[in-house]
C-alpha cells in the first residue's frame, strides 16, 4: 500500500479514472463510485496513473509549512460553504484544502490549463464538487458577485502587476472571507510587494474593515471578512 500511503489517494483516484472514461465498460474500478472503491482498489488506479506517467506528483503529500497550518486554522473557524482557491504559479493550496473538507463544493482558478484540467479530470472521475476554471486575477469576469463564501490566494498576489485592482476582483467574488498569504521581502520573480498598511489600504477601498494579520516566517497571513 506504499503509493496509497504518499498521495491525496481520492483525488489522485479520481484524476485516473476521469483521465481514461473510456475504461468505464471494462473494468470495475471506473464502474464503481468512488466512495465505494477500496484501500486496495485506490491504490491500483495510483499504480495505473504511474505507469501511464499521469501527473500524479502535485497529489503527494507533504508536509504542510507554518503559513498552510496558519490557514488551515483559519479555514476550521470559518467551515466554508463554498470556496474559490485562486492557485499560486508553482502549486495549488486545494489539494490540501479537500483533502480535510471532502464534500466542500470547490472551484480551482488557474490562468493555465495545467490545475483546471486536473481538477476537471477529478470531478468526472467521481470527485463531484471540485471544479476547475481557467481565468485571469485581474479579469474574473466568469464569476459573479459574491459567487464564494470564502477566497483563497497564497503566494499569488506577489505575481501580479497591478495587486490593487486583483484584490478588487477577490473582493468582489467573495462573500465572506478573503485569505490571502504574501511575501514581507520581494525578489526578482516578484512584481510586487506588500505590507500590512498596503493591504489594509486596499482592502478598506473595497470597505472592508474586519482585518486580521499575522507576520509566519517571511510571509504576512491575511484574513478579511466583509
């Protein structure tokens, strides 16, 4: 049971099965619902995902950093109806996120394809209430007002231009809670930088007022409620 042991075994389970729907008629590990598959059953899908080289690496788990175990806290206080993770360059939070609310309804936002379509692989595969949406920060037009209880950004805002109008757009699909994670130091690959005052200025033009933030590590953590 090795590799059912390494990965978000459901999601990595559902990712196979959605990936090859056309296995559904010939064998009972696509027929059955995902919920009814066993140990020994999800760990032959992870097994059939490696050997066909499917993208099953973002699915290990690790262990989480401070910022993740800060916003995790965070998201046990809340218990979201629903949630919009706007995923970071180099990884996605929401693997981790539906690994401890399973039946959280969940969309995924990516400027690529590369997360979108794993997710969307997911839920045909039997993992029904995460979705995946390709969209820009800066546009998020697809979404409408208050379309998600809460939102998540971590590590995302540091990588935009013009931060300001895309903590408009957060403001704006966000009904309740917005958590935000962003680096005190910039470097090269960052656009921007922020600061506690910076994000309190930003977020009070949205009129948002409720503001919590913590220094974890080298990052500010950011809760705001509207």
């Amino acid at each position: 049971m090795e590799h059912y042991q390494s990965y978000y075994n459901i999601m990595a389970a559902a990712m196979v099965r959605g990936s090859m729907e056309q296995e559904k008629s010939t064998s009972h590990l696509f027929q059955k619902k995902l919920e009814d598959l066993n140990p020994e059953e999800i760990n032959e899908l992870i097994l059939i995902g490696l050997r066909k080289e499917m993208r099953l690496d973002v699915l290990k788990r690790r262990i989480d950093s401070p910022e993740v175990t800060k916003v995790m806290g965070f998201l046990r206080g809340i218990q979201p109806d629903n949630l919009l993770d706007i995923c970071a360059p180099d990884g996605s939070f929401i693997w981790r996120i539906m690994d401890e609310f399973r039946f959280l309804p969940a969309t995924l936002m990516d400027i690529s394809d590369a997360y979108t379509e794993m997710a969307k692989f997911m839920h045909k595969g039997g993992f029904a209430n995460i979705k995946g949406q390709s969209a820009e920060i800066l546009d998020m037009s697809c979404f409408s007002n208050e379309q998600f209880d809460v939102v998540t950004a971590l590590d995302v805002l540091q990588h935009v231009s013009e931060g300001e109008k895309a903590i408009f757009e957060i403001c704006r699909v966000a009904k309740r809670f917005i958590i935000c994670v962003v680096p005190l130091t910039k470097d090269a690959q960052h656009k921007s930088h922020y600061s506690e005052q910076m994000m309190r200025n930003a977020f009070k033009k949205r009129d948002i007022h409720q503001f919590r933030v913590e220094a974890v590590r080298n990052s500010l953590v950011i809760v705001a409620r509207k």
